[in-house]
C-alpha cells in the first residue's frame, strides 16, 4: 500500500471512530466525537460531547435544534482532558470551534480533519480562528467517509 493510500485510510478509520463515539454525546443538538493523535501515530484520547460528570443530560428544554447548547462540553475538550502531554492530529466529527481550536493548538495539534464544517460561527469568531490557524501552520481539512 502506498504511502497516500496508507494515509487516507488512517483518516477513514479514525474519522469512523470519532463518529462511533460521537453516539454517546448527550446533547439534543449535536452528537460530536473526537479522537485525538500522539505524534506517533498512537491514539491519546477520544472523547464526546456531553454534560459535567453528576450533572444531568440535556433535554429538549435546555437545548434543540433551534438553540445552541450551552450545557455540555466539548468533545474536543473531553479528549484533551482525558489525554497527557503533547497531541499532534485531532479527528472530529464537526469542525472544531474557537475555543476548541485554541485548546487543540495549545496542546500542539498541528492537523484537524473533521466531517462537517461548523456553520453557525460568527464572521468575527471565523476570522480569529484562521489566523490561529495560519500562524501555527495548523493543517485544517474537511474528509468525506468513503463507502
């Protein structure tokens, strides 16, 4: 296998994952998953949307399709929280938002591959997020699951 076939596989197989995990999200809105990558090649952590552990889920009252959910964490946050030391690739379903995208940076994620764009983000927030984005040369790419 070469090595282009060999890399868009381990984006197949990963992107799958964070979707796999994305069933456990709480969130009424938006199930997102996450799966996070040492340098090595080595998962660090994976994680999902949800409520703070001991707090209650979300319910149609607190969030919908129609309100964003401020209720729950981040998927993106969950993984980072649950890994140690450096990461260097983040799968998401959803593409990352700014705070997400600041926490990944931080933590030394230089590639985000992710399945939908975030759509509702405002201009300004946008604009932030690709500036981040282009001074750490942080690779940014939406991936379609192949059948």
């Amino acid at each position: 296998m070469t090595t282009s076939k060999r890399s868009v596989l381990k984006d197949q197989v990963f992107l799958r994952m964070a979707l796999e995990i994305s069933r456990l999200g709480t969130c009424c809105r938006l199930k997102v998953g996450c799966i996070l990558l040492r340098s090595d090649g080595g998962i660090a952590s994976g994680g999902f949307n949800g409520a703070l552990p001991g707090m209650a889920h979300c319910t149609p009252e607190t969030c919908g399709p129609d309100k964003r959910c401020l209720h729950t964490s981040h998927a993106e946050e969950n993984a980072l929280g649950f890994s140690e030391g450096a990461v260097a690739v983040a799968y998401v379903t959803d593409e990352p938002c700014l705070t997400c995208t600041r926490a990944l940076v931080r933590r030394g994620v230089r590639r985000v591959v992710f399945l939908r764009p975030y759509t509702s983000m405002a201009e300004q927030e946008k604009a932030e997020r690709t500036a981040i984005l282009a001074h750490f040369g942080v690779k940014w790419e939406q991936v379609e699951l192949q059948a």
